[in-house]
C-alpha cells in the first residue's frame, strides 16, 4: 500500500473498509498529543498490538484550544501530526474540527476505539457511538507521571 500516511478521513474511510473485508483490525485513537512524550509512545504502541493497522486521528488546533486553553497547543496541528506519523506502530495520521471523534468515528467505524487507562469507556462521548456500529472502546495502559500539561508547567519553572 502507497497511500501516505496522513490523510483525510473522508479519503480514509474507503481504505479502512477495504482493509476491513480482507478481515484485519481497524484499531483508533485520537487526541491532541501536543507534545509527543515517551507515554503517548508506549499508549500507540500498545494500542497498535490490538489489531493490524493503527489509526491515529488529532483535535485540530482550534479544537486543542477549547479543550486546553488559549496557550495550546504548543506545536501547530501539521507539526503533531508529522510526528505522530513518524512513528512505526502509526499507519494512518487523520484530523478532527469537532471536540469529540464522534463524526470521524461514524464515518470510518474502526473495530477498535482506544483510550487510555485514565478513562472509563463507559463514560466516553463516543461510546454510544462506536458499539452502536458493532465496534468496542477499549482502554490500554496509562502511564503515570507523563502529561503533556505536567511537562509545560515543569518547563515554566525556574
């Protein structure tokens, strides 16, 4: 497959349909991941062992800026998502306008919705979501003491 690897989701959709009926794992996760951190790594990674392709979809920089505040987010949305794509366990990089996944999360149905440890699936916006299609939100480990608004704050100080 040549596709590159960010890439819009409209356009994405169809490839993870395709990928889907040879019977691999559509596995998703999304957020801001301003900073990239050794625990965003760790979370990708594990994310990408639950299935056979990883899609990775980021908040746009408004969208970072109603979730973070006026001061994010530190790095502009094509600078996060070129490193994100940079990393092997990512197969497709893809972006949002809106504050939750929901939509890209109906448009490309991925078998696996992630989130980290820190939250309870059940309590996810997008949970209703993703099990009304037949999918499953899953939450792989979190990473304690890695926070991209810790690491702000500790840069900050003296």
């Amino acid at each position: 497959m040549s596709v590159e690897k960010i890439i819009r989701r409209e356009e994405l959709a169809p490839l993870l349909a395709a990928v889907r009926r040879e019977g691999k794992r559509v596995v998703f996760t999304n957020g801001c991941f301003d900073i990239l951190h050794r625990g965003h790594v760790d979370y990708l990674a594990e994310a990408r062992s639950l299935g056979e392709l990883l899609v990775v979809a980021l908040n746009d920089d408004a969208s970072v800026v109603r979730l973070k505040g006026p001061t994010r987010p530190v790095n502009k949305l094509a600078d996060r998502m070129a490193v994100i794509a940079a990393l092997e366990s990512v197969r497709f990089v893809t972006w949002f306008t809106e504050d939750t996944p929901i939509e890209t999360l109906s448009l490309l149905k991925p078998d696996i919705h992630v989130k980290g440890g820190d939250y309870k699936p059940e309590t996810l916006p997008e949970y209703a979501t993703v099990t009304a299609y037949g999918g499953r939100v899953k939450t792989v480990s979190f990473r304690d003491g890695y926070s991209t608004t810790a690491m702000i704050e500790r840069a900050k100080k003296p």
